[in-house]
C-alpha cells in the first residue's frame, strides 16, 4: 500500500489527461513538462512491450498488444501498470486513458486527488491540425480520421470524454489551450484535496 502523498507529506494531485485524436492533448502535455510537472503516458507503457516482443511500432501492432493485455489481465491493465511509476511529486499528469474501467481505477485508487480534464476540439479543426503535422502514424484523409474517431469511441473514449471533470476547448489555437493549461496546473497545485486516499500496487 502506498498513500496519495508526495515526500513532503502533501497529497499529490493528478490531472488525467483525455481527448480524442488531434485534439491537443500533446500540447498540453507540452505545457507541463515545461513547468516540470510529470508526465506518465500509457501508450508509452504499451510502446515499451510492442518492443519487447520484437514487433514494428505501428498502430495495428499497439493496438493488437493493448487489447490482447486487457483481455487477459482486464481492461484497466494499462491503468494498474501506470499507477505503478507514478511517483512523488505534488502534482503529476497521465496521458492516455481510453476506457471508463481506466477511470474507474484511477478514481478508486486516488480518490480526490484526480481530475479528469478532456481537451476538445471538433472534428474538422482536429483535422486540419493532423493534415498539417502529418506523424507518420496519423490517418491520410478526413475519412480516415472519422474510423479512427469510430474506433476510440467504440473502446469507451466517448464515455471517458462525457464524464470529464473539466473540458479544455481548444478551436481558438495553441496560444488559448496552453493559456487554459498552465491556469488548470496552477490551480491544481494551490487546491486543497480533501480526505485522505491510498492506492495499492500491481503485483
């Protein structure tokens, strides 16, 4: 068993960070490192064994070991084994939950502490950004973009989106959202959390 606090006996405070492709996550991740927050990314978990198995890093691949791990060990797997790196410090951010079972264990294990923020963007604004930085694992078209939305909805995204604590609305540019980011991350810090929480660790 481990408590919610950081070494100085302050709780910690967790921002788990959601938003469906091209939203603006990354840029606000970018936010928090900036000011020297951690971030623990999910995906980098799952990256880590597509490697380990010896596979190319692809979308089909990651896909493929996320869903075989949940489907033997349960759908907050990814969730349990980021719990697991997530240290001491006041405030940490974790990018990447997919699924209401993910929430679930974050709510559970860190109780007030957690704050579900969901970056949000339209569909058509999301693909005008993804057009212009093209990562090599992005869709090609607009079409490509709406079976990839289908897709992260079909795995509970939607739901997780639905449900968010707070809603960062990014149409306006990158300067808007991380102005909203760098205000959530302040108030984080100075917010008081009630109660005390602990989490357990995976074995």
């Amino acid at each position: 068993m481990r408590r919610a606090f950081n070494a100085q006996g302050a709780y910690m405070r967790a921002i788990l960070l959601t938003g469906m492709p091209g939203s603006g996550k990354s840029e606000a991740v970018k936010v928090a490192e900036e000011v020297g927050i951690p971030v623990h990314h999910m995906g980098g978990l799952v990256r880590d064994m597509v490697k380990a198995r010896g596979f190319e890093v692809n979308r089909a691949n990651m896909q493929a070991v996320a869903d075989g791990e949940r489907k033997k060990f349960g759908p907050d797997i990814w969730a349990r084994r980021t719990l697991r790196f997530v240290g001491t410090a006041q405030t940490v951010v974790i990018d990447g939950t997919r699924s209401l079972q993910e929430v679930d264990f974050f709510r559970r294990e860190l109780g007030a502490s957690l704050t579900v923020v969901c970056v949000h963007a339209s569909p058509r604004t999301r693909w005008e950004r993804i057009d212009r930085r093209r990562r090599e694992d992005d869709p090609g078209t607009f079409a490509e973009l709406r079976e990839r939305d289908l897709n992260e909805l079909r795995w509970g995204l939607g739901e997780v989106i639905a449900t968010a604590d707070v809603m960062l609305v990014n149409e306006e540019g990158k300067g808007t959202l991380r102005a909203q980011m760098r205000r959530l991350l302040l108030e984080a810090e100075r917010a008081p959390v009630a109660g005390e929480t602990s989490f357990t660790e995976v074995e």
